[in-house]
C-alpha cells in the first residue's frame, strides 16, 4: 500500500499530463515529418514540421523542469 501511495505521488496530475503532451505532440510530429517527405516539402507543411519541433522541444524542457 505505501509503495503504490509512493508511485502515484511520482506522478502528479499536471506532470502526467505534460507527458501525454508530450507522446502526442510526437506522434504530431512523426506524421508531418513523413508527409512533408512524401509530399515533396510543400512549404507550409515544411513550416508546421519547423513548429511542430519548437513546440515538442518546450514541452521537453517544462517536462524536465517539472522534474
């Protein structure tokens, strides 16, 4: 029982949401970097790909800093 408390308390509410963030903005990103790819790098796609990493790298850093 006092191990499980432990484990939960690991991960609080706003940290596990900052990682389901995370995994979804990388699934995101995944995609828009093989359509950009098979698409030929159409330029707005090529832009979105570009914010897409600026965005999945600021959520790394909040993530690590809520750490």
């Amino acid at each position: 029982m006092g191990i499980f408390k432990y484990r939960q308390s690991l991960l609080e509410k706003p940290l596990l949401l900052g990682l389901l963030a995370l995994a979804a903005m990388g699934a995101i990103q995944f995609t828009l970097g093989i359509s950009t790819l098979l698409l030929a790098v159409p330029i707005g796609l090529a832009v979105a790909h570009q914010l897409g990493a600026f965005i999945l790298l600021q959520l790394s850093l909040v993530i690590l800093h809520r750490l």
